[in-house]
C-alpha cells in the first residue's frame, strides 16, 4: 500500500468514476480501460489501483443477478490490476443526465429500495476486498432533500442495514461501512446537523434495536465532503473535533471545491450566476460582509432567502443559482458579501480570473482527518465546468487533481 494512517491502515487515493457517464457493467468497465486506470496508473505508476467506483442501480442489479455479466466484469478488473476499494452509491439512478436537479437524492434512506440497493453494493464490494485491506466504504445520501423524507423510517433502515453488514463481516471477514455524505439542502447538510439527527433520531432507533455503539461506529458513519463543508462556510477541524465528541465515525473523505466570489456590489455575482446549468443543483450559501458571529446550530436552507447559523455568521442559503438571480432581482441579498457555490470545481485550482475556490477547506480536511482511511477525489461536473476550467480534457485534469491531492497528502 502506497500510504497507512497513523494508527497502522491502509490508506487509499483515488477519484470517483461519477464524472463518466455510464450505468451498465460494460459502460463501467469501457470507462475503466479506456480513462480511469490509465490515469491512475500515469500518476502512481504500476501499484494496484484502488478505484472509487460509482455503481447505479442499473449497474448493481446486472452484477448481482446475472453472472455472465458479473464474471467478465470481474475479469476486467483482475486484467487492470485494479480494484475497487470505495462505491459511491449516494445517485441511485442515472447520474450524468440533463434534469436531474433533486432528483439525486431520490430514492430516501425512507424507503426500501435505498436500504436494497444499497446491501446489494455492499456485498458486491465484500467480493471485490481483499484479505490485505478487507475494508470498503458506500458514501450514500444524507438521508434525503430535507422536504418529504421520514426520518423515523431512515433511522430503521439504517439500523437494519447496521445488523446485514455486521452479518456480512461474520460470513465474508469483510467490512463494509455506510457513509452518509452532508449535502446543502438534505436533512442533514452540516456535521452539526448531522450530529443533532444522530441523537435525535438515529440512536433511539439504535436502542431499540439493540445495537450497540461499537457496531454502529464501526458500519455507519460519514463521507465527508470538503465542497459541502466549504459551502457551508465551515470549517474540517472544528467539524473533526464536534463529530468525535459526538462518536460519530467518518469513514471517507471526499476531495472536493467550490467557487467562491466576493462581491462589493449585487451586480458582481454575474460570473458565479453564469455557472447555472441543466443538469446539477447547485446550492449557494451567501455571508454579508461583516455579518455577526452566531452560535454553531442545526441550517435551514430554501428557495428564498433563509438565514442560516452553523457557520458561526448569519448567512442566507439557496437551493439554486436561479433562486440567486431572483433574490438580487428582488433586492433581498447583502449589499456587499462573500456567495459559494456547490459547484465541483478541479482541486488543483487555486483561483480563476472570475472567482476563487474553497481549496483552502480541502488542505484543511487532510490535515484535520488524518485516519480516514478512503480519500476520493470528485469533480463529477466536467461536462458543464466553464472552459477556462476543462483545458487539456477529462483525463488531464483528473491526473493534475490526483497529484496536487498526493502532494497535499505528502505535506502532511
């Protein structure tokens, strides 16, 4: 292994596969021969390679029934010297698609079909581990978008889904964790907020299923994304020492950033509102200049301008670039202020003629989780990135993300 963390396990680097669109086997395995091992392998030279795989439920359902399909998908791998040690199964359904917007996060951890998906992936991944490194991670949905999603009902399927992969660990020596990925807008789209569920909701479950705190930690946790937390004006070290006062496991960490524009006048969000497109939601969180300290709480966040308090300043929150435009048009936002976008923006990028980046929040999750063992870096906006920011191409620039993460990694 190319890395261990302090307390001795193996640590992965990779990037996620969502930025290639592709929901069968075959578009998966194409994507891995022509681009993704490729890559790694120009980066990290002729180690294994550990993939961050993104598995539909397209994807998922014709591994786990059909076995011809399965078997030459397997043979693909072994033939790359390449193996998958982290899934993002947080879309469900296709990804890379014109008008998915919401739909993202559907279906819920309410439902069944979230909980059945998921147990499938994860036994597809206990397959794929290996007796060196036996440990594999899901980064999955925040529960869901925070408007219609029964949090009583998520709390038991992720209780059960805790007894299956405990299950799993005793028939296959294989560990799987859930990692639930805060986003703006879900249910819980903060550290904060989602320490607060976990004692609301989730531990009471957890009681009265009579499991205890060392198997939960040990198959629930977070995915932490460093573009959330950006967003959300917040800051990884201060989250590290809130979730681990809470006993809340953070299992992966996402390599992710996010525009940033400060703005002297309403009239100079311009190049951050020309960022809207079709295909992604892209939530914005916006912070008038010196706006007054406030307690660390759970967020709300809507349409129209709402002030949120976990990023220790009042800020207003936005589900997307459009309701932006509208509130200025409006004349609700701050005369002068700082906005960010969710918006995956390459890491290695510091700053563009239009905007800066929140890459500062990304050096500081490296340093602030220094025992998560899955680091994945996640651009998946390629296609509807602006020009300036796609040079070179999809490869490229994912090589130069995967080596200014190494280098960052090196430094600490």
């Amino acid at each position: 292994m190319r890395r261990r963390t302090p307390d001795g396990h193996p640590r992965h680097l990779t990037y996620c596969t969502n930025v290639h669109p592709g929901e069968t086997p075959e578009d998966i395995a194409d994507v891995l021969r022509t681009t993704a091992v490729p890559v790694m392998r120009s980066v990290f030279g002729d180690d294994e390679i550990p993939l961050g795989l993104r598995l539909g439920d397209t994807a998922v359902d014709a591994l786990m029934t059909d076995s011809a399909r399965a078997d030459a998908f397997d043979a693909t791998l072994r033939e790359l010297g390449a193996r998958p040690r982290t899934l993002n199964v947080f879309p469900q359904t296709t990804f890379q698609r014109d008008g998915l917007k919401r739909d993202v996060y559907l279906p819920s951890w309410s439902l069944r079909s979230r909980f059945s998906y998921t147990l499938a992936a994860a036994r597809l991944l206990a397959g794929w581990l290996d007796d060196g490194d036996p440990f594999g991670t899901l980064s999955s949905v925040p529960i869901g978008w925070r408007d219609g999603t029964s949090s009583a009902a998520a709390a038991t399927f992720l209780g059960l889904a805790v007894i299956e992969l405990a299950r799993l660990e005793e028939e296959t020596g294989r560990r799987i964790a859930i990692a639930l990925e805060p986003e703006p807008g879900c249910v819980f789209d903060t550290a904060s907020d989602a320490a607060a569920w976990w004692n609301l909701h989730l531990r009471p479950e957890m009681k009265r299923l009579h499991l205890g705190e060392a198997v939960v930690a040990r198959h629930l946790g977070l995915c932490y994304d460093t573009c959330h937390a950006g967003v959300a004006f917040n800051s990884p070290t201060s989250d590290a020492r809130l979730l681990a006062a809470a006993g809340i496991s953070v299992h992966k960490v996402q390599l992710s950033s996010a525009p940033v524009l400060r703005y002297a006048t309403p009239s100079d969000l311009d190049p951050l509102l020309a960022l809207d497109e079709p295909r992604f939601l892209h939530q914005t969180r916006i912070r008038a200049h010196g706006s007054p300290e406030v307690p660390s709480e759970s967020t709300a966040s809507g349409s129209a301008p709402q002030e949120t308090t976990d990023s220790r300043r009042a800020m207003l929150a936005f589900d997307d670039l459009p309701d932006v435009r509208a509130a200025r048009d409006r004349g609700e936002l701050p005369t002068s202020g700082e906005a960010r976008c969710h918006f995956h923006v390459p890491i290695h990028i510091a700053r563009t003629p239009r905007f800066e980046t929140t890459r500062p929040t990304l050096i500081d999750a490296l340093s602030a989780f220094p025992d998560v063992p899955h680091l994945e870096v996640e651009t998946y906006t390629f296609d509807v990135l602006p020009p300036e920011l796609k040079a070179g191409g999809v490869a490229a620039m994912i090589a130069e993300e995967l080596r200014f993460a190494d280098s960052v990694i090196d430094r600490r």
